[in-house]
C-alpha cells in the first residue's frame, strides 16, 4: 500500500537522490555520516570533500528518492559537533555554470593581457 501511494506522488523537478551537505565538521568520518545519512535508508555512496575548496562538504547518493527526501526535510538544520547542517539537494546545471564561468573569467583575463587592457 505506502509504495502505491509513493508511485502517485509527484515530486518538484530539482528533488533527486543526491544530497549536497555543507557546514560540517572537518573532522567527521564516512562512518559518522553513514550513521547520520543512513538512518533515513539505503545509502549507494558518500563523497567528503578532502582539497581546501570542499573541506566540509559532501555529496551523499541514496538509492531511492524518497529516503533523499526524507534525509534533506529532516537533516537540514541538524547539530553535529556544534554546527548546523546546510542540506541541499545537488543541481548539476549549477555547478557547470560556475565551472564555466571560471572559464571565461580565465579567458577574458588572458584576453586583457594580450591586449593590454587591464581595468
């Protein structure tokens, strides 16, 4: 019956299974999230940041939808070690617009420089 009524629900286009947590601790361990993230249901793979840029960050993939969406009502705003959880669910198409905008910052620069135009 509750996978009946999961099928006829209809979720918001950004939901998707991968989950992107910011704000965390930096020494916390796979093992922890896994007991964190893992409460929620079955987990496919957890990611932690581990270069300056994404200390902090993870991306957590679960196997259904549904149990992301549980974890991301639930676990945005959770404590761990004194800090609060940001969890957002992941946007591919964000995060190429911020590569690609790097890129072009990248072009114009060597561009000014070519030209000497720097402003």
């Amino acid at each position: 019956m509750a996978m009946q009524k999961r099928a006829n629900l209809r979720l918001p286009p950004e939901i998707n299974r991968v989950l992107y947590v910011r704000n965390l601790p930096y020494k916390i361990s796979g093992e922890e999230m896994y007991d964190i993230f893992g409460k929620y249901g079955a987990i496919r793979q957890i990611r932690l940041g581990n270069t300056p840029d994404t200390r902090g960050t993870a991306f957590v993939v679960y196997e259904d939808i549904f149990d992301a969406k549980n974890a991301c009502d639930h676990l945005s705003g959770f404590n761990v070690c004194n800090r609060y959880l940001v969890v957002l669910y992941y946007q591919a198409n964000k995060a190429f617009d911020k590569m690609n905008l790097e890129k072009e910052k990248e072009k114009l620069a060597k561009t000014q420089a070519k030209y000497g135009l720097n402003t």
